[in-house]
C-alpha cells in the first residue's frame, strides 16, 4: 500500500515566521494638524520636531523592524503591529526607507479619535500575508464628567498568514499618566471590548484563530489582562518574558512588560497544526539600549522630556516565532 502521509509530506515544506509589535513613540510628521494635539511635534513646537529629526528616526525604526525576528527566520517580519503613528504617511515614509523596502510591505491604517492623533496600524508582508477584512473598532470612554474621553481604536484584521486564516486585533490602552489604579477602569473597558470582538469570532467560528497584540499599559498579571482578557482560551507567553531585571519598557527604574502578544489556544496545539507557536522574546540587542549613565540598558527613547536624545523608541518591540506548514 502506498504510504500516503510520506507522499503528503514531500508536498509541504515547514516555515518559520515572525509576528511582531513595536510601540514606534511618538512617530509624527512635522506638519500642525488643527484637528489634534500635535503642536509639540511641529518645528515651532516644544520638541522643535523637523525634518531632520523625522528623516533619522524613521532610518532608525526600519533598522530595527528589519531585524527583528531575524536571528530565528532569517527575514524581517511577516506582521507587526504599531502603536504611536500620527498617520497613514509616516508609515510610507517608513516603509520606503532603504532597510525595509524591498520588504514588500503593506499597510492597514485607520485615523482614531484619539486626542493627540496618534493611531495603531499593521504592517505586513504582501508576499506572506492577504487582508481579507478590516476595520477600526471604536472603544468609548467616558470622563468622570460624563464627556467622551477620546482614545485610540482597536484595529480589527483578519487575513490569510501563509495558508491559515488569522484575526488580529491591533490595541494601545489607555495610559496610566493619571495613575495606575486611577485609570485601570479604563483598560478594564479596552480588555472587555477585545473580549466582545473575540466572543463574536468564536461564535462563527468556534476554531478561530486570533492574536490579539498592543501596548496594553498593563502587564500580564493586571486585572485587566489576567480577568478580562485572557481566559481559558488564550494562552500568553508574556507571562514568562517580564522580570525585574528585564522588560518591553523601564519607567521609575523599574521593568514592565507593557507589550504583549497574546494567542487562542489552537496556535499552541502539538499535532496537526499548520500554524504553530514556537516562542517568544523581547528584541533589546545592545545597539537598541542606552549605553552609559545612570539608564544604562534602558531603551534608547527619542526623546526624555524636551531633550531630543535621537534614539529609536522608549519601548523595546516584542515578537513571536510561529511555524507554518505549508504548499510547495
């Protein structure tokens, strides 16, 4: 009898990608948009933002996003999540930059009410991954007040990554500027949004493969990740990344894990599985931290109050390893 599995087999090949995200701070053109509060980052701004400064760090991200992953799958990332983009035309300039444009990146953007104008996207490989379905999915908050507290959307993506349907949503919580147990209310709303959206994937699909990705401004073992959002369906590798020693971002001197990627559980089932999850980390090679002083380690961030320090991001990006079956 013929062995049918070897022959099935000889027609596969094994691939391994990488799915990342990176919170780019505060990426911004340098043009005033009335509509937000971008004053800062223009050339009459307290940051006097130009050209130049917009040209270099846009030079340093794509250095960085072409390398991550890299040591594991030998290319750039299939996907990766943003956060802090102003707009759709910053992410052009970023993708035609030298280091990532023979990438063949493409980009799903949507403007957010957010009240600076800062936006979540997804870049993604045009040759690894096809969108099928998009949208922005508004999170609504309300002030103590009762008056709309305008936020970033949540960007729905579901799409074809290398032969399997995936649903990404593309998240950045509310901050914790006005305190961590202040403002925790409002992450709590964003973990149950997310819960809703995943809730109706499933009830079309009890197989549904989602990734759910962000700068959460929580960590792991938050009320709002650890109640609200990961349950005994998802499985969160993030747990594992954080120590005090190590971290997506360092505030206080002291280490969090803030950037999260977060998987249903069919990416981490062993058998028959075409789409599978292999490990996670925190991208932080040495030329990406600040190299002296008293935040040595820490991530070199593009600016500390007004001092423009001309580094790439205040975040580390995080990423996962998946393999995938598929077609020769």
């Amino acid at each position: 009898m013929e062995d049918t599995s070897a022959f099935a087999k000889a027609q596969t090949k094994k691939i391994k990608c990488a799915i990342g995200f990176y919170n780019l701070e505060n990426l911004f053109d340098t043009k005033n948009d009335p509509a937000t509060l971008d004053d800062d980052f223009t050339p009459g701004g307290f940051k006097e933002w130009n050209s130049y400064k917009f040209d270099k760090k846009v030079k340093k991200l794509a250095k960085v996003i072409s390398k991550i992953g890299k040591k594991e799958t030998a290319a750039s990332p299939s996907l990766l999540g943003v956060a802090e983009v102003e707009n759709k035309a910053v992410l052009e300039a970023l993708i035609k930059t030298s280091k990532l444009d023979d990438e063949g990146y493409s980009i799903v953007h949507y403007d957010s009410p957010d009240e600076r104008g800062i936006d979540v996207a997804l870049l993604y490989k045009k040759k690894d991954f096809t969108v099928h379905k998009s949208e922005a999915v508004t999170l609504y908050l309300e002030t103590e007040e009762g008056d709309r507290d305008y936020t970033r959307d949540i960007l729905y993506v579901q799409g074809n990554l290398l032969g399997t349907e995936v649903h990404i949503l593309v998240n950045h919580w509310p901050s914790r500027r006005r305190g961590a147990n202040e403002t925790s209310h409002k992450r709590i709303k964003a973990a149950q949004k997310n819960r809703e959206l995943i809730d109706n994937l499933v009830a079309q699909n009890p197989e549904a493969r989602v990734i759910i990705m962000g700068d959460f401004n929580d960590g792991p073992h938050s009320e709002s990740i650890k109640k609200h959002l990961v349950k005994t369906d998802f499985y969160n590798p993030m747990l594992y990344l954080g120590t005090r020693y190590e971290g997506s971002l360092n505030y206080n001197y002291e280490w969090f894990i803030f950037d999260q990627i977060i998987f249903s559980n069919n990416f981490v089932r062993i058998y028959n599985n075409d789409l599978l999850y292999e490990k996670s980390d925190i991208y932080n090679d040495f030329y990406l931290t600040e190299y002296d002083g008293k935040f040595k380690g820490n991530p070199f961030r593009t600016y500390a109050g007004k001092n423009y320090l001309g580094g790439y991001s205040d975040h580390f990006p995080v990423y996962t390893i998946l393999t995938a079956t598929v077609k020769n």
